[in-house]
C-alpha cells in the first residue's frame, strides 16, 4: 500500500515540481523498496498475503495487464472530455458531463450479451472486438479531438465504451479461468487493485500532462487546456497500442484450450438406492429390497446382485448389480438403468431410482472432476 500511495504522489508531484526532480525521484524510489521489500517477505512466508505464482501464467498476466491498460485510458478519458469541453469549448458542467452519458449507458446494456459472447465463441472474440472498437476510438480522439464538436466526442466515446463492455468483465473471466482454483482468490484480488490503481494513475498522469500544457502557455487557459488534452491522446493511443498487442497474445498466442464433457463409460454396475417412508422397520425396507432383487433377476445381462440394507438408517439401502463382460452382452448398463426407472417405480412403498458410476474411474458419491491436458505442441 505504502508503495501504492507514494507512486501516486509521485505522479501528482510531477505537475508541478517536474519529472527529473528531487521529490518526485525519492517518491519513486521509496515506491521501488516498498514493492521489493514486499515481493521478498512473500517468497520467505510460508502464507503469503499474495501468492505471486499466478503471474507465472502467461494468460493471467496479460489479461492483468490489458486491464491496467484499459482501466488507465478509461478513468483519463474520463477526466479529459469534460475537462476539455469546459475549458476550451465553453460548455457548461451539464453539457460537458452529459458527453459520456450515451456510451455509459450503451456499454452497461451490452454487458449481458458479451458475456454469452465469451460463452459460445470464446474469449478471443469479444476480447478482439473491443480492442479494435478502443484502437478506433482513440484514433479519432488522437487526431480529431481539436475538430470535434459535443456531439462528435459523445459519439467517440461511445466507440469506447462499448469496447469496455466486450473486454472488462471477458478479460478478468479469462484470466482468471487461466488460474487452478486455488489461486482465484489471489487473481481476484490482483484484478481489484491494480484496476483501482490503474484508475488513479490515468488520472494523475493525464492531468499533469495538461497542468505542464498550461503551465507552457501562461495566460492562455483555453489553448494551454486544448494542447496539453492533444498530447495526453496521444499517450492514450500508444497505451491502446500496447493494449491490442496484449489482446493478440490473448486471443491467439495464449488461446483458450478447448473443452468437452467426458464420455459416457460402461462401468459394468448399476446401483439401486433405496428410501423407505420415515418410521420403516428394517423387515419391511428388507422385502422391497427382495423385489428390487426379483427384478434385476429377470435380466440376463446381470450375474451377480446383493443387497445393503439399514445404511445408514433402517429405513434406507441399496442394492448392486454387476453386469457379465462386455463381450457376452448387446446391451449397455446405462440402456439397462433406464428401463429399470419405469419398473422401479412401480414399487409404491419406496422410492428408488438406478444410477451408474461416473466415467473416468470415479466412484457414485464422488464430485465431478476436471482433467486438464496442457502439451507444448499444437492441438
């Protein structure tokens, strides 16, 4: 935090004492051995506050750094266009904040659907189509904004805010599928505040870089204003330079693996569970237990059924049976649970159903469990 804070003094500091001065070096500095003193006592601890081992992930870092990035000319563009529109253009508050209203309101409406988007196409997709849309934007801010009336900078701005609406929440959601479980909570945490520092920075920079234009052309607030905005864009759109780069090693150097459900396996067993009416004797879960035998006797397909009964309570049980070889059979276990649903059913003193072990060697009670094939060469 102390790091945190001293950066952005320090920034705050260059408007007026300048970039190469004193304070403004020993704010950085401090900044420096704040950081390096935290990064060292994490490698040392044994629970670490952050677990710096998720930035060994190439996806998470750059989706970590296309968010600084996007979060730093957001809150600048932010702070430029009223800014601009009061002091050069003479609006009034209204009207200048009234400029990034229809963008605002059209990403947050967008939101919901790039967020399928990710789903059915990927992350690449949307991640690249707000890249494109932000490079587009701060082009025409670079070379247009002098030139521009209201209404054309609300129009611009519009391109960026949808831009923000196909990458903010895709981007997190992609680096954080990019991270086992475990260290979520870190990415999590990793995303939250670099993209509140990210914000204070743009903030800072931008109005130094305006405050220095002003400082330039001394008794001439509206020129100083309209010359300081130019160059800050231009420092927006060589950081949306640096933003498309990331998003290309996103989308297509870093690509989503491509996922499938595990198929369906023959395991060679069906379990029946039982759940006898609250109060049931142990005789009377036992003789629905014999049906359920008497039933599954009447398929060949079965050679072997035995039954449990009073686990874990009188009133519950289970019954097994395990099919002969694969070889000596046409029929599946899982074509033969399914006819036996019906059957089952018929039993009007319990409630059982049949169920067959998952695939993948895991047993009937265990949780679905994800496998991850990673391999150095194409796929």
């Amino acid at each position: 935090v102390s790091g945190f804070v001293c950066f952005i003094f320090g920034i705050n500091a260059a408007s007026h004492s300048g970039w190469v001065s004193v304070r403004v070096g020993a704010l950085f500095l401090i900044c420096l051995a704040a950081l390096l003193l935290f990064v060292r006592h994490t490698r040392k601890t044994d629970k670490p506050l952050l677990n710096l081992d998720i930035f060994l992930k190439n996806k998470f870092t750059f989706s970590v750094l296309f968010l600084i990035l996007l979060q730093f000319v957001c809150l600048s563009i932010g702070f430029l266009l009223p800014n601009y529109a009061q002091l050069v253009m003479g609006k009034n508050p209204l009207v200048a904040g009234c400029i990034l209203l229809p963008g605002c309101v059209l990403g947050a409406v967008l939101n919901p659907f790039t967020g399928k988007l990710l789903d059915h196409c990927g992350a690449a997709v949307p991640i690249l189509i707000g890249t494109i849309l932000a490079l587009c934007s701060a082009l025409l801010f670079a070379f247009y904004i002098s030139t521009a009336s209201t209404t054309g900078l609300a129009v611009i701005y519009t391109f960026f805010a949808v831009a923000q609406g196909f990458t903010v929440g895709n981007i997190m959601t992609n680096g954080l599928r990019s991270l086992p479980n475990q260290l979520n909570a870190d990415g999590n945490a990793v995303f939250s505040t670099f993209q509140q520092l990210a914000g204070a920075m743009g903030t800072s920079v931008v109005s130094t870089i305006v405050a220095a234009a002003q400082q330039v052309q001394a008794g001439h607030l509206a020129a100083g204003t309209s010359l300081g905005t130019q160059h800050a864009f231009m420092l927006l759109l060589a950081l949306t330079l640096v933003m498309a780069g990331c998003a290309v090693a996103i989308g297509l150097l870093y690509p989503n693996m491509r996922q499938e459900l595990s198929p369906l396996e023959d395991r060679g067993v069906i379990l029946a569970n039982i759940n006898a009416p609250d109060g049931a004797t142990l005789e009377f879960t036992d003789r629905y237990a014999r049906q359920l035998e008497a039933i599954g006797q009447q398929y060949p397909e079965f050679d072997r059924i035995f039954a449990n009964i009073g686990n874990p309570t009188v009133s519950q049980g289970s019954v097994v049976y395990r099919a002969v070889d694969w070889s000596e059979r046409t029929r599946s276990t899982l074509d033969i649970a399914r006819e036996l649903q019906p059957k089952f059913n018929q039993l009007a003193g319990i409630n059982a159903f049949p169920v067959t072990p998952p695939s993948l060697g895991q047993g009937f009670r265990e949780r679905p469990v994800n496998f991850v094939v990673q391999t150095s060469d194409s796929y």
